[in-house]
C-alpha cells in the first residue's frame, strides 16, 4: 500500500506542476504593423453633371434661362429707372421780379391799382397754366418810396391761391415794407395770357394832399419745388446715357473668342409723363477693356406711350452676332428722348411729382454658339490634409483613379490637375495620360475611354503638403455652331483601386 | 485526517482543471462516466456519487483555424508585434472553419444498479457554441473585393452560429436484456437559459473588374433568447448597443424554468462474443422551446434600393449631389448605409430550436481480460453541417486498480490527436484524468499556449466516489489476491 501511496502522490505531483502553467506573456498587445495584403476596387461617383448644375457653383445662375425647346440662354435685364421726370420738363427756379412805378391817385385815402407786380413764371419750353407748389418760400417786398406819411398797403393776387382757394394777401405799412410766405400747397394760375398779377389797395393816412405815389415791388421765389403742374410743352430733347451693370464671374475663364449668334434686345417702358420718342443711338456690350462690342449697326427709333403702372414692351430687336474675348461687365445705352413731339400743338399736359419714364432692357444670348480655346482655371483650397495625413495613408502602396467621361455636351474638353505648395511653389502635375474628351457634335454620346491614374507614396506627400488644387479646362467647339441645352450633360464615372501589402500603425 | 486532506487537495486539483465528454474518457472502462456516450455502456460499479457542482466539469475547445501563432507574431519577449492576417487568410478552409467550445458542470449525478437495471440520474448546466465559417467571412475584407472578380466568381461569407446555455435533467437507465445485448435509454428535461442560432447569415458580392460596380446582398435570420432580460438597440450612429438587465432577472427567478425542451439519448451494445462487440449511440436528439426574451434579428437589402433582377443591391457610384452632401456632413452616409442595408430586431413570441445531436457506431476487440482495442465512429450534425471524426483506441487495466488509455482520433483538418487516459480506482473513489489531444498542452512555454495553439483542447479530470465492483470483477481480484498470498 505504501508503494502504492507513492506512486500515487507522484503522479499527481506530476499532474500538477504539468497543469500549472509557467509564467507566458500572452495578449501582451503592442501592434506596429498588420500583415495583410489586401486590393479593393471602389466605385466612388457615378453622375451628370449638366451646365445648370455647373453653373450653380457660380453666381451667374440667375442669367442663365431656358427657352421653349430648352437651349440656354444668357439673359441680362436690368432697369433705368426714372430717366426722365418732371424736373427734366419744368422748374421755378430761384428768381426776383422787380418793379417800381408811379400812381396818380384818384382818391384818398384809399385807392387801388391793378398791377403792382406783374410777372411770368412760364419758359420758352411750358407755357404754364398751373402750378401746385410742394414747397418753396415767396418773400414780397412794398413800399411807397415818395413820400413819409404813414400807409397800409395790402397786396393781393387772384392767380395765387392757397390750398382752400383764397387768394393771397399780405399787408405791408410805412413800418413793415417785406414779407415771406410759405408756398406749401399753394397754386400759382396765370392768365391766359401767362401772366401772375400783384395788385394793391392802398390806405394813406395824412393830411397833405397827395397826388401821386412812387412805389417799390420785389418778388422773389426762393427753393421752390412742385407738386405738379398743368401746361404746355413744347417738343423737349433730352440725351440719356445710362449702363446695366451685371457681374458674370467669368474671372476664371480666358478665351480667344466666344462667338453669340442671334442675340435679341427688347425694350419696354414704364411712362407716366406724357408721350414721348426715342433714338437709341448705340447698344454697347463693355468689358474690362471697353468697348467689347455693338450690339447694333443702326439707331433704333422707339416711340414709348403712355403707360404708368406697368412695363409694356416698346421695341424688340435682333442684335448683331457678338464676338467676345474678354470678361463681361455691362451694357450701355446711349440714346434721346423726345418729350412730348407734338409740342404745343399736343394741348395741356399735367405732370406730377410721381410722373417719369422708366426703361427695362432685356439682352438675351442664345447659347448658339461657338467657342475658340477657351480656358476654365479655378483654384480651390486643397483640404485633403484635414482629412488625411500621410500617417493613414502610407500603408497604402498604390491608389489608382479611374476616370470614364460619357460626353453629351458639344463641345471638346481637355482636363488638367495641378497641386500647388504656395509657400514653396512646387507644383505637382498629374498625369492624366493626355485625356481628351470629345465632342457631342450630332447629339451622340461620347465615351471616352477610361483613363487611369496612379498615384504613389511620393505623389501622395506632394498631394498633402499643397494647399491649393488648380483645375483647368480646355474647352472648344472645333469650329462648330453649337446650342447648348438642358438634355446636355456629361457622365463622369470615378472608381478608386487601393492596394496595400503591409499596414503599420 | 490525512486520507481527508488529500482528497480535499485533489478536489481542488479536479476543479481546477476541466474535463469534456471526451472520446478518450469513454473508453476507460472502469470509469463511471464512461457511458455518457453510450448510455447502454455496462458499468462494473453497484453505485456511483459525484462531488456536489464538481466531479465532472467539462471544457473544450475546438479551433481549426484560428490559432494564436498564425495570428499573432510576437518579438523576443513576448509581446505581440504583428497581425498576421495574410497567414490567417490563406490557411482557412474554404467552406468550413469551426470555433467550437463546450462546457458542462454536474451540480448533482449518481446512479445505482437494481438488477437488470442501472439507473442514472444527473443535473447539469451545459453551454454548446457551435460557429462555423467559411475562407470568405474573412479573405473579404482582409484582401479586398478585387480577389473576387468577376460573375462567376463572387465573395460568399457565411456564419453559423448555434448557442445553447441549458440546465439538463437526465434519468439513464441501462438494461442488461441478456448476456449479449444491453441497451440504455437516458430521458432529459431541459429548461434553456439562453440561445442565439443563426438560420443564415451571409452575404453575396460581385465586383466588375472594369469599373469596379459591387452588386450586393446579404441575409440574416438569427434568434436569441435569454432568460436573463436584455435590449437592444441602436443609436443614431448606427452602433448596436446591448445590455442586460440581471437585477430583474433576479427578481424573477422562475424564468430559469420557462424555456422548457425535451431529449434523449438511446444507445445499444451487443457482445458478439468473449472477443468482439459493436455499439451504437444517438445523443442530444431534442429540442427546447424558448418563450423568454425572445427576438428575431433579420436583415437584408432594403426593397426601396436600386436592385437588379436578382434582388442585388447595385452600387456603381454616387451622385455628385450625394458626394458633396457626405463629405459636408458624413452621418448622411452612415444614415444612407442603414438605410440601404437595415438590421431589424423585433420581439417574437416564441420559437423551438433543435440541440446538436450526435451519434456514435463503435466496436472492439477485447485482447484478454486486461485489453481492450476499439474503433469509433463520431459524427455531429451543427447547423446543417457534418462533422466527423475516426478514434481508435486501447484501454488496459493493471493491478485492479489502474486504467490506462491510448487513443488517436481522425478529425476534419486534423490528424495529430493523441489521446491519453489514466484513471485510479482507489478503493471508495475514481480519479482520472483524460485527454483526446496530449498536443494541445505540449508547448515549450505554457500550457495556455499549446491549448491556444491546438486544433482542439480537452481534459476531463474529475473525482467520483463508487461502490461495489460486480461480481465477476470482485472475483477476479480475490483470484489475484489469494496468488500474491501464497507467492509471498
């Protein structure tokens, strides 16, 4: 038994200590590097792009419109408002009519006389029947110079009336000879002759005898403005020159030519003065170096009614076809109006404050057209490093693009990608395998074929130490007349291959 | 007292240790819980009584491909360095890999013979992960999609997972017809703790070479119950979150007995005669029904996406609108990913679920009193899959009171396991201790390592206190004992 005891004790001894383990690191975790070799293909963007969707990353949308059959066209409109107003016609300018006169009296002590101050506010080009004064100062100045007796003397005028109609009337003595008066809503009716009158009834208190006076009158208008006024006018040439000014930001573009075809002017008006005639003498397109082009050969006669609560088109005009090779910025207008050509001959006008004559040009450009070498160049900020560093990406031995373009526009494309280091200059061109993209000319897609791009570590660093990214386009019609439409667009299917052999952490 | 310490001592030692209902241990004869996989196995014992919650705890592992040392690459002392997950992807098995494990612990188990009868009767908790899947789950993503290009050649990862926690009642009893034929029949009650079983979960991906266009789909069918109540959600960048509620549970004890199933084991033995035998045994062929916390996970490709005529999700890119939206604000692209793929997770009423039975065709050839040579056929049925495996074996017995067993099993993607049993029958009490695979803990670091390192790894170590050897057996030893007397 004993035998058996210690043979048994051995064992488990031996069971034991083979059980138990000896002190083994294991789970002890400090990873540098995963073994993995690993290749995924990724497809990345698969969409069209048409112009409204290019043309959303820029400011110019809102010129951009579609016709009926859906080609583009550039649409620039702007308003000239207020060309031609009331001040344009008529003014009472500051001015002082003077008199001075004798007066055999008929009676004492009072006496009248017809005619103190007669005086016209019309001008060769109003015969004025009316005058309604918004505002404005009237100072009035009387006084009988022969003698020193005491006198009242009390002005009055039937042609000047305040707002309730009564006629003005405004009392002087040997001790007050000068008056102002606000003219606010007062109305000014002359004769049919044209003329204002000022006359006087005259009390003297003396007992001389007096048989004639010698008396002194000034009248002076002073900042007068006016409500409106009834009258009439002669045939009144006014020259306008007036620039639409819109901002395309085709900073980035550079071009030798962009040729516009069957471009259109319509004009419409706005008019609450009375009748009036137009030339337009030239229609000018500028741009940074002025002028670009004419966009008329001949002037333009326009005749522009009445029409004071909305525009109503006045003239519509096919433009010459317009060849441009530089940025655009405006259009200006030069032209004459005629206000009222009938003249006098036309009868009472009435014109108010409110009263003027607005224009709105519209310029439409087909996109019918065709484009000599034109540039596309934007530079964006490169933020890739904000994502990436090259830490996550040096694991990855090989990325390779691929590019497949379906062309629907009708027009060439010659992409290019430069990532520039503006610190140190270095730029990093990639190499897009001399990628050209056809032209849609017959409304036929064209597939390009699918170009491919590697990019390796070295390139990856010159990547993410640029910070800018410069694309360029080329962009040409090869000598062809071309629309562009809504139904265009291009196909771009971008995939993305990452191989990678060894992972460090 | 020194008798008391030393078993004390080697309790400590048995629980520290742990055991499976092992191959090799089946063919021990003289240890009692030989027939746990044949339930008409003759036990030489009158009774049996094992160690309250720790005479026969079980653990294995089987792992056919994921090893620590083709993962892992460690420098001089021993910390990992390296992820070796080229070496990890090219030696999987192309349609089945297996992580397996097994636990099982009696809280209580003994049995008694009244003739022709030997009952049984055990309670156990058992825990059965079965996963299982193919190269794909993994070459995928660790060599990319451009491995599998091409129509006639997509990517199929495919996971399996059958998961059983369930506490087990079985009542053997093993019947003695004649001299020749035993059979032995082991009802079991089951009362399920918690399950996840996977219908299917796999996926489907074609990549174009050209413009590298994925045409994808996948499909997932799992449920999962539990007991103990849980949740599951998902917050809104899309990580699944969930959590358990133990405390409820607690408060609500009787759940533990309300996934109730039902299995059996059968098994047959017949003695050709004093030479020859064949066995047969089918085990765990059952089912439990859950009906406590039970969901349903599903998932596949949304019906509102762009699919083809084979209901494959087509990607090929997105819109240049849809770009710019995800690189201003990237939660649109986690948003548009669940969208397009979706995984719901919605409270079901209750489901059954089948456990993963396993039968045995065995037979031996006794080489005298003392030896016994026997060969094994053992075949699983987990998950729709087969997996089988070839034992052969020796069993000697010495000095009445020693078991000695040699064994080498054949299984798929594996063909070192060398087994080894000794067992002591020492008076009142059995020890043992058994493995199917001496390789597993044969390392020239640690024992940890060699199970890490091993295509399967088990001990079954256990203490069982017994009585009454049958009488052909008590005969024999007096035989023994009367010559050693006289030869003295």
């Amino acid at each position: 038994m004993n035998k058996y005891r210690i043979f048994l004790s051995s064992l488990l001894i031996i069971i034991m200590f083979s059980t138990s383990s000896c002190h083994d690191k294991l789970f002890d975790f400090n990873i540098d590097n995963i073994d993995a070799d690993g290749n995924w293909g990724i497809p990345i963007l698969n969409g069209t792009i048409g112009i409204d969707q290019l043309l959303n990353n820029t400011d110019s949308m809102h010129y951009v419109q579609t016709d009926e059959n859906g080609v583009f066209k550039l649409v620039f409109e702007g308003d000239a408002e207020n060309l031609v107003h009331m001040s344009n016609i008529f003014n009472i300018d500051n001015r002082t009519f003077d008199t001075t006169g004798v007066y055999m009296i008929d009676e004492l002590p009072t006496f009248h006389i017809d005619q103190v101050l007669p005086f016209n506010l019309s001008t060769e080009d109003v015969i004025l029947k009316e005058a309604v004064i918004k505002s404005g100062i009237m100072t009035l100045y009387f006084n009988i110079t022969s003698a020193n007796f005491a006198y009242t003397a009390t002005l009055t005028s039937q042609n000047i009336t305040d707002a309730n109609g009564t006629p003005l009337s405004m009392t002087f003595s040997n001790t007050q000879h000068q008056q102002t008066l606000n003219l606010s809503n007062y109305t000014v009716q002359p004769d049919f002759t044209g003329i204002i009158y000022l006359s006087a009834n005259i009390t003297v208190n003396t007992t001389s005898q007096v048989n004639q006076i010698t008396y002194e009158c000034h009248n002076q208008f002073t900042n007068c403005a006016l409500h409106s006024i009834t009258g009439q006018l002669r045939a009144i040439e006014i020259p306008i020159n007036s620039a639409f000014g819109f901002s395309l930001p085709l900073n980035n573009f550079h071009f030798n030519n962009i040729s516009f075809n069957n471009a259109k002017l319509s004009l419409s008006e706005k008019n609450s003065l009375c009748a009036i005639n137009g030339t337009i003498n030239e229609f000018t397109l500028f741009g940074n170096q002025p002028p670009v082009a004419p966009l008329i050969t001949n002037p333009i006669t326009i005749n522009l009614p009445l029409s004071p609560n909305q525009y109503t088109q006045a003239a519509e005009v096919n433009l010459l076809p317009i060849h441009i090779n530089q940025n655009l910025d405006s259009i200006r207008m030069n032209c004459n109006f005629i206000v009222n050509p009938d003249g006098f001959a036309a009868g009472d006008i009435y014109v108010d404050e409110n009263s003027s004559l607005s224009l709105r040009v519209k310029t439409e450009f087909p996109t019918n057209l065709s484009i000599d070498n034109a540039v596309y160049r934007d530079t964006i900020d490169n933020d890739l490093h904000k994502t990436f560093n090259f830490g996550t990406i040096q694991s990855i031995d090989l990325l390779t693009l691929r590019f497949a373009i379906t062309n629907l526009f009708p027009f060439d494309l010659t992409p290019s990608i430069d990532f520039l280091n503006s610190q140190t200059g270095e730029i990093f061109h990639v190499n897009l395998n001399n990628m050209h993209i056809h032209g849609a000319y017959n409304n036929t897609p064209i597939e390009s074929a699918p170009a491919y791009i590697d990019f390796n570590h070295d390139d990856a660093k010159k990547i993410l130490n640029s910070d800018k990214v410069i694309l360029t386009f080329r962009i040409d019609t090869n000598g062809n007349d071309v629309e562009i439409n809504n139904t265009q667009n291009v196909r771009i299917a971008l995939g993305a291959k990452i191989s990678y052999s060894q992972i460090s952490l | 007292m020194k008798k008391i310490l030393f078993l004390i001592f080697v309790s400590i030692t048995a629980l520290g240790l742990n055991a499976q209902d092992g191959i090799t241990l089946h063919f021990m004869r003289l240890n009692p819980y030989a027939p746990y996989l044949n339930p008409s196995m003759h036990l030489q014992y009158n009774g049996y009584v094992g160690v309250p919650g720790g005479s026969n705890v079980n653990a294995s592992i089987i792992n056919t491909s994921a090893r620590y040392k083709t993962l892992f690459g460690e420098n001089g002392d021993g910390t990992i360095t390296t992820v070796k997950l080229n070496k990890f992807a090219d030696q999987l098995s192309r349609k089945q890999n297996m992580l397996n494990s097994n636990i099982s612990f009696n809280i209580i188990d003994f049995g008694f013979r009244t003739k022709p009868i030997f009952f049984s009767f055990s309670y156990r908790i058992r825990i059965d992960e079965y996963a299982s899947y193919n190269k794909d789950l993994f070459n995928l993503p660790i060599h990319g999609n451009m491995a599998y290009v091409g129509e006639d050649n997509p990517a199929r990862p495919d996971l399996r997972i059958n998961t059983n926690v369930y506490q087990e009642i079985a009542l053997g009893m093993q019947i003695d017809i004649n001299s020749c034929l035993y059979i032995g029949v082991r009802p079991k009650l089951l009362f399920g703790l918690a399950n996840v079983k996977t219908r299917y979960a796999n996926a489907t991906l074609y990549t174009d070479p050209e413009d590298y266009t994925m045409r994808m789909n996948y499909n997932i069918d799992a449920s999962i119950a539990s007991v103990i109540p849980y949740s599951i959600s998902r917050d809104a960048d899309g990580k699944v979150n969930i959590s358990f509620q133990p405390k409820d549970f607690l408060k609500n004890w009787q759940n533990a007995f309300k996934n109730v199933g039902a299995a059996i084991d059968l098994g047959m033995t017949y003695r050709i005669n004093n030479m020859f035998g064949v066995a047969a045994s089918v085990l765990d062929l059952g089912f439990i029904h859950w009906t406590s916390y039970c969901n349903q996970v599903t998932g596949s490709i949304s019906e509102t996406s762009t699919q083809d005529d084979d209901g494959h999700f087509v990607f090929d890119g997105v819109t240049s609108e849809d770009l710019a939206e995800f690189m201003e604000n990237p939660r649109e692209l986690s948003d548009k990913i669940q969208e397009i793929f979706p995984i719901e997770v919605t409270e079901t009423k209750a489901y059954t679920k089948s456990l993963a039975s396993r039968f045995l065709v065995e037979g031996y050839c006794n080489l005298g009193k003392h030896h016994r040579l026997s060969a094994l056929f053992q075949g699983r049925i987990v998950n729709k899959q087969f997996i089988p495996s070839f034992t052969v074996a020796w069993n000697g017995n010495f000095l009445n009171f020693f078991d000695l067993c040699v064994s080498y099993t054949m299984a798929k993607r594996s063909y070192t396991n060398l087994g080894l049993g000794v067992g002591f029958n020492l008076k009142v009490f059995h020890l043992y201790v058994a493995t199917d695979n001496v390789f597993g803990f044969i390392n020239k670091k640690s024992i940890q390592r060699g199970i890490l390192n091993s295509h399967n790894a088990n001990v079954q170590v256990g203490l069982v206190f017994d009585w009454g050897q049958t009488q052909e057996r008590r005969i024999e030893r007096k035989t023994r004992r009367n010559f050693e007397e006289i030869t003295d």
